[in-house]
C-alpha cells in the first residue's frame, strides 16, 4: 500500500491542485490528507452536508486529530439552520483559490466539483417565500410532486431521486420562469479548468464499501453521534437545511422514543448504501475525464 501511494504521489506536481471526489466511507479524506502531509497543501471541504457546524460526527468531518496533521477549511463553517449553496460554496473557495498554499479540495458533492472545473450559472437567488413553500410541499407531498412540475430538459439532467436536487431546480424555475438546465447552458468560465489540476475519483466497490459503511456508522455511535443529537433536539426540526445529514432524523426518533438504536443503525446504513450508489451513478456520468482510483488498493 505504501508503495502504491508513493506511486501515485510521484504523478503529482507539488504546485497542482489536487480534486479528490468518491463515495462516502471510500477512504478519500485520509488519501487527501495523505497528500497534505507528503506535499503540502490544504484539505479543503467538498461535501455539501459537511459545511454545517452543528453535526460533526455524524457527518464524519476530520476529526481535531485529523486538523493537527494538515491544514483543513470549509469544514463546519455553517450555521445548521443556514442554506448553503454551491455558489456559496464557490465564494467561500476563492480565497483558497488565490492565496498561495495549494488546494486539495475533497468530498462527495458531484455538484460543488462540476461547477468548480466547468462553471456555474449565474442564477438569481431565491426569495425565501419560495423556499419555503418548496420545504412545505416537500414534507407535505413528496419530492415526486415537485419533479413534476419541472421543465423536461431539467427534469431529464438532474437526479430525480434527490429531494435537494429537485428542490432547487424547481425553486430556480418558479423564480425565473426558466428552467435550471436553460441557465446552466450560460455558464460563468470555471474557476478551476480540469487541465489546470490533478483530478481524482475513487472507485468503491458495492461489495466493498457496504462493510465500511456499516461499520462506519458503528463508530460514529460508538464516539457520540447519539450524543451529538441530544445536543440538537432542542433546535431540531427536519425543515433546516442541516437536518439532511444522513442518520439525523433516525437519532431524532431514537430520542423521541419512536425507533430503537438498532432501527435507527439499519435505516441510517442504508439510506447511506443509497446515497453512495447515487454518488457513484454521478461520478461514472460526469466524471469520465477524471483518473481513477481503486479504493480497495489505496
């Protein structure tokens, strides 16, 4: 193993930014702080769920451990009842962009990396009426009833199975009258052009990776992921932006008395196999030109 990461590093110039992207619990994070730690650099967030302060374990945010070993940003910057978009995301990137210790930005947000090397249209942001009404219809109706509603061309390029996905597209159309796919086919010039960095994607094996995942949520409950729900029920309510952190709703239940630990360890696990299978259809769609990576030899 250490053979083969000394392998890869010689590939990377010490100066090029490195875009690490895989599923989640396939070992990116430790393979960028690696890389930190051999070349220098900061580990920059990439996860759309990560940004938010009030869940560190259950989202698997670097430890403080892990924060001695390399510079790390964007992590836990967010306020949980705050939205927080890809464009915010990009403002907050920039000065890490142009100041001078080299990025190493890392996640599992397909989206936060697509707009980083190909541009990310310029769209008016949404008034929180809209938003909202969005949230209620959502709680109240299902995603499903929103995806509906959507332009055929937005409707065909997002994943539909995502409820954040589809409530942004449909908030972006209720707000301009044009579709979500229509403003992105006027995209800004990227911030950073895929020739201009070393790009990574990790491969995770289902087989593979169900293990990890399961044993993942294992440790989180056994650090104090339950703990850390305790200390957001009092402001808990699934409508924040942060309350999408996978596993949070189930704690939620656990504390409330309407789930055991052990419901909430199964329901969690696999709502986190889906999202990893999510990942991985969106990184096989739109990461081609990207190197891979087999997570199984890293």
């Amino acid at each position: 193993m250490a053979e083969r990461f000394s392998d890869l590093i010689s590939t990377i110039s010490p100066e090029r930014p490195v875009l690490i992207a895989g599923p989640t619990a396939s070992g990116k994070s430790e393979l960028a702080l690696r890389i930190a730690e051999s070349q220098g650099g900061t580990v920059i967030n990439a996860d759309a769920i990560q940004v938010y302060a009030n869940w560190r374990v259950l989202t698997a945010r670097p430890s403080e451990t892990d924060e001695t070993r390399a510079p790390h940003a964007l992590y836990g910057h967010i306020p949980g009842d705050l939205a927080y978009s890809v464009g915010d995301w990009l403002r907050d990137l920039e000065p890490y962009l142009t100041g001078g210790q080299r990025p190493i930005i890392v996640g599992g947000t397909g989206l936060y990396f697509t707009a980083l090397t190909e541009g990310l249209a310029e769209i008016p942001p949404t008034p929180v009426a809209i938003r909202q009404t969005a949230m209620a219809r959502i709680e109240r109706e299902g995603h499903e009833a929103l995806v509906a509603e959507l332009d055929i061309e937005t409707r065909n390029r997002i994943d539909t199975a995502n409820p954040m996905r589809v409530q942004r597209a449909w908030e972006v159309l209720q707000n301009t009258g044009k579709g979500l796919a229509r403003w992105q086919s006027t995209t800004a010039p990227p911030h950073l052009p895929l020739t201009n960095v070393a790009p990574f994607v990790v491969n995770a094996p289902k087989d593979w990776l169900t293990p990890r995942i399961e044993a993942r949520f294992d440790k989180m409950l056994e650090i104090g992921a339950l703990e850390e729900a305790k200390a957001n029920r009092p402001t808990w309510s699934p409508d924040l932006p942060s309350s999408k952190a996978i596993g949070a709703a189930e704690l939620m239940a656990v504390i409330d008395g309407n789930m055991t630990l052990e419901e909430a360890r199964d329901r969690s696990t696999i709502l986190t196999r889906q999202f990893a299978k999510r990942q991985r259809t969106w990184f096989r769609a739109r990461m081609k030109a990207w190197q891979e990576l087999d997570a199984t030899e890293l």
